[in-house]
C-alpha cells in the first residue's frame, strides 16, 4: 500500500535545516494566496455569470485557464514519479493525457455552439425529459467524487512529504487541512474566480517544472543525452526503461489491456464535466475553438517538461529511492527540487517552496474545478428548481450548499478510507466518463436516431458495466497493488474497463434508440408510419452545426 | 482534417505501446522507436492545432475580406 509505503521509511525529502524556512513560505503563500482568492468572491446572483463568468471570458485567458484545468496535483506529482520509475509507459501516459484536448478539441464547438453548459443539459439535446437531467446529475457525481477524493488524498501526501512527516497520521491531517482551505476556497469562487487562479498557476508550474530541468541539466554538462543515459542507467531496469512493459499496473493486462487504458485516458480525459463548463465560457464558437487552440499548446509545453522532470528525477535522484519514499513516485518532483541544488543554500529553499506552492495551487483549482462543476450540474439538472424558487432559495444558495456538501462528502470519504490504495479511482473516474459521456456526446452530434430510451440505457448500462468491471478487475482484487490485496476476485483481467465498456455504451445507446426487436415485431403487424416525434430534438441539434462550421 | 494528422501517429503509438518488440527497436543511440514516436505525437498534436486554428481564421477573413471589399468606399450604395 502506498501509505504503508510511505511510512516505512519515514525520510525527509529536504532536511532539518531547509524545512522551516520551506514551512514558513509555505504558510506566508497559503496565507497571501487565500487572501487573494477572498477578493475573487463573488456576489453576483445572475446565474449565468456565476456558472459560465456571463460567457465573456476572452479567448486567450479562457484558453491559459483550460491549460490550468490540466495541471493537477495528481497528474503534477504522479506524472513524474511514474516516467522516473517506469520510463517509457508513464510518457505513454503523458502523451495520452495532452492527446486528450485533441478529442476535446473537435467536440469543443459544437458543444459551445449548443450554448448548454451541464450534462443534462448536453444530453437533453435529443432526449427530453427530467429524467435525462438527472442521469446528468447521477453521471456528474459518479465521475467528480472518486476524483476528489484521489485530488485531496494527493494533495495531503504531497504536503506531507514536503513538511518531512510522511506518518499516516500527519497525512490524514494534511488532508483535512488541505480538504478545509479547498472549501472555502471554492465555496466562495465562481468560474471567473477560479479562472483567475488558473490562469496564476499556468506559469509558476511551466517555470518551476522548468527551472527544476534545466538545473538538473547542468549535472549533464547541458547534454539531454547524457541526463537520459543516467535515467537509464539508475533505473531499476536500463535495458527496458524506454520500452513498453515496465510498468506492472499497464502491462498486466497484456496489450488488449494497454490499449483500454489508451481508450479510458484519451476518452475520459476529454470528457470532464469541469471542461464542458469551461468551453462555455467562452464569448462564441470562434472563440471556444481559439482558447482550446491556446490550451493544446499550454498543454503540450506541460507535458513536454513533465516527462523531462521525470526522467530528470531518475538520472539526478535514481529510481530505487524515489520507489522507496513511494511505491507510485509521488516523491519525485520533491526529491528532485531537493537535490538540483546544494544544501544549505537559500536557492534551494526558494525551489523547495516553489513546488510546494505550485502543489498547493493544484490542489486548490483542480478540487475547486470539480467541484464546481458538479455544484452546477446538481442545481441545474436535479429536480426541484420550482420548489426552491417558491421558497425564496436562489440558484446561487444552492450552488454554494452544493460546493460545500460535495467538498465534506469527499473530505470525509477520503479520511475514512485513509488506509487503502485509492489510486486506482482516478481511472475509475476516466473510466465512467469515457463510457457514459463520450458515446453520449458523440450520438446527440451525429446521430439523429438517438433519443430518450437509448440515452438512458447508455448512460445507466454504462455506469453500471463499468462498475462492475472496475470491482472485478486487478485493482480491486488479486494483486499486491489492489485495494484489498488479499482478495481474490478479479473475474475481469484489465485494469480498466474502457476496451469492453466504450464499445458496450455505443451498442447500449444503438439498441435503446432503435428497438431492432420491436421493429421486426412491429413490421409483421403494421404498415410503416410516418416518422417518429424525435425529429424535435434533432433539428435543434442540426441548427448549430451552421455556427460550428462557420 | 485535423483526425487524420493525428489518427495515423495515434495508431502507431497505440501499436508501439502493445508491443515490446516493436516498442525496443533502437532509433539513434539509446533512443528507442517507442520513446521517438511519443515524442512526435506530441509535436504532431500541437502543430496540427496550430495549423487547424491558422486554416479556421483564413477561412473565416476571406468571407469578411470579401464583404468588405464589395462594399462601396464610401459606406454607401
């Protein structure tokens, strides 16, 4: 387990000497960045405004803010640590995850042009009905919970490593205090608030991750060359380091498992409902395609310097210790800013504190991205909005309640679970999005015979296989870096159930819609009829393709 | 037009990822093919964008330039 891990060794990343002036400025920056934030608090109760900043976030901001969206605590410390320790199957998954905004890219447009923002209302395109808003909602939450609670697990360990008491206890209490601040944080922001923020911590992380590479280089004589031979040559494994297979956790499943988590990754990266709520806030389709544009280069840039940083942390620090502070390499962005510079030296607690803050921000917007978004889609798709509204409860109450509510929810779930590997929940959560929203997204565009009872059984088929499949699959059960490794009911052989789930979704919404059964049936009895009503739908769809293609 | 530019250097990375022994061919030094190709992608990804939003601007100003070029000097008719 990696708190086990993490508490066997008990190390100390950056020393007696560095850790309270690392501490302090940590604090000072908490403190200064909070004080900020407060200020962003909004009092506007136009909803609009609230949910998609009154759609008129300029495009190149929009755009730095999207990039924000990507850099995430876990991807920030996980990354790395998984390139350091795995070479060539954590770049795969870097690739896959800037790859992602490509998908995104494509679907960007039409998603803006359709001028609806949650994903019930998204689905609602072809399928009316309150029960299609509220598989939006039941979607939203089944991907935004298992997230938070990876993001603020993340969060507490990463702070943890950096005040040197990487103990499960001192975890649990950074998670709390890390869960607490990310509350009021978000409680409090709208989008352009946490936009603000975003677009702040694009360039601290490209600086940081780059000031951290090229100070690694300087060992090297500047030679990238010679940086890759020594992450080779420390690995736990130099003649397979930049070859496919290394990683246990991919390779398991053999390639029909490689290429689910290829699927699940690409898919699911590009179909959080935080991204749909972003693409919004652009002024126009022009302009959402423009910010995606911004953010796809953003993006690439981050992950170029990641897997730099990564293979960085192996040449500097080596493979074996950065697995021995944590089996997943969550130490390695730490370890190596700890050690580019020597010790005792102010410039290494500048850089020490650097990523620390940039750890912090990550955490903040990432946990307040979510949660944001799936606060929206609770108050706009659950039922209930006349009942509130006779009351003298505004949107804006609820939405606040909502961010609050999902943020202890989490947190507590978390700290229940303290004990176990939760890791593999981010992939759950991709998971579910690539099955229920992609094919989703993708009929409501294309296809004008989707309708009502094709998305239901879309969406709840999918939900439901790929719970099923995740709870019966290697990280689940049946292996050491299971959640419960000493069970053993792992039926399903991958550890993520994209290659079986996806193609099941799209058959699922096919049969819903079309009811082959019913038409043979039908056939037999009757002569054809004219076409069915969901024409409706389709012809508001069909309507903003002139606005996508212009 | 931008999925077929990087439909095809997916493909081969998906491929690449499932297999050890294509994945391993050495390319220059230690570099492996796998390693080489992951690297393209990403440079494919981004200047594919940048040539999808370049090719959707010049799209988009012909029709303006057009509109305003066949207005009078003046404003009026």
């Amino acid at each position: 387990m990696t708190t086990h891990l993490l508490s066997v060794g008990a190390p100390d990343l950056i020393g007696t000497a560095a850790r309270g002036a690392v501490i302090s400025a940590f604090l000072v920056f908490i403190g200064l960045c909070l004080l900020w934030v407060f200020t962003l608090a909004t009092q506007d109760d136009d909803p609009e405004r609230l949910y998609v900043a009154g759609r008129s976030l300029p495009p190149v901001f929009n755009g730095v803010a999207m990039a924000g969206e990507q850099i995430t605590v876990v991807i920030l410390v996980s990354l790395p640590g998984a390139i350091a320790l795995f070479g060539y199957d954590g770049v795969s998954t870097a690739v896959d995850s800037a790859l992602a905004l490509g998908v995104f890219l494509l679907l960007a447009p039409r998603i803006r042009a359709t001028r609806r923002y949650t994903l019930g209302e998204l689905f609602s395109l072809r399928a009316e009905g309150p029960g299609v808003r509220i598989a939006g909602a039941v979607v939203t939450l089944c991907i935004a919970v298992p997230l938070l609670m990876v993001q603020l697990r993340a969060g507490g360990i990463t702070t943890a490593l950096l005040i040197g008491m990487p103990s499960e206890r001192a975890q649990v209490v950074c998670t709390v205090l890390m869960g607490f601040l990310v509350t009021c944080f978000a409680g409090v922001a709208d989008l352009r608030g946490t936009s603000f923020v975003q677009v702040a911590k694009v360039p601290v992380a490209l600086v940081t991750l780059a000031a951290v590479t090229v100070l690694a280089l300087r060992f090297f004589d500047w030679s990238p060359g010679s940086l890759l031979s020594a992450a080779l040559d420390k690995s736990v494994s130099p003649g397979g380091y930049l070859s496919p297979g290394l990683w246990e956790h991919s390779a398991g499943g053999g390639p029909l498992g490689t290429l689910s988590d290829h699927i699940v990754v690409i898919l699911g990266t590009a179909m959080m409902p935080h991204l749909l709520l972003r693409v919004s806030a652009g002024r126009d389709v022009p302009a959402a395609r423009r910010s995606l544009s911004v953010a796809v280069g953003l993006t690439g840039l981050f992950y170029l310097l990641l897997i730099t940083t990564g293979f960085a942390a192996a040449a500097v620090v080596g493979s074996g210790r950065i697995g021995a502070v944590d089996a997943k390499g969550q130490g390695a962005p730490i370890l190596l800013a700890s050690e580019v510079l020597p010790h005792h030296s102010t410039g290494r607690v500048v850089l020490i504190t650097l990523v620390a803050c940039v750890a912090f921000l990550a955490v903040l917007t990432a946990v307040a991205s979510v949660t944001f978004a799936a606060a929206v889609s609770v108050t706009r798709d659950l039922p209930g909005r006349k009942g509130r509204a006779r009351i003298g409860i505004g949107e804006p109450a609820v939405l606040r309640l909502a961010v609050v509510a999902l943020c202890v929810a989490s947190l507590l779930l978390t700290t229940a679970v303290h004990r176990y590997p939760i890791e593999f929940l981010l992939a759950f959560s991709l998971g579910l999005a690539a099955t229920c929203v992609f094919p989703a997204v993708v009929y409501s565009f294309f296809w004008t015979g989707f309708n009502r009872r094709g998305l239901l059984w879309l969406v709840y088929g999918g939900l439901s296989l790929c719970t099923l499949l995740t709870l019966a699959s290697p990280a689940v059960s049946g292996t050491r870096y299971a959640l419960l490794p000493e069970q053993d009911f792992n039926l399903f052989p991958l550890h993520t159930p994209g290659l079986i789930s996806v193609p099941a979704a799209f058959l699922l919404g096919w049969l819903g819609s079309t009811r082959p059964w019913e038409r043979t049936t039908h056939r037999r009895h009757t002569a054809p009829g004219p076409a069915s009503a969901r024409s409706a739908p389709a012809a508001r769809v069909d309507s903003g393709k002139d606005a996508v293609s212009g | 037009m931008l999925v077929t530019v990087n439909a095809l250097p997916l493909a081969v990375g998906v491929l690449l990822s499932c297999s050890t022994t294509l994945g391993e061919i050495s390319v220059y030094g230690r570099l492996t093919l796998a390693i080489t190709w992951a690297f393209t992608q990403l440079v494919v990804l981004v200047g594919g964008t940048w040539w999808y939003e370049n090719r959707a601007v010049s799209s988009f100003e012909p029709a303006s330039a057009t509109t305003t070029a066949s207005r009078p000097a003046g404003g009026a008719w």
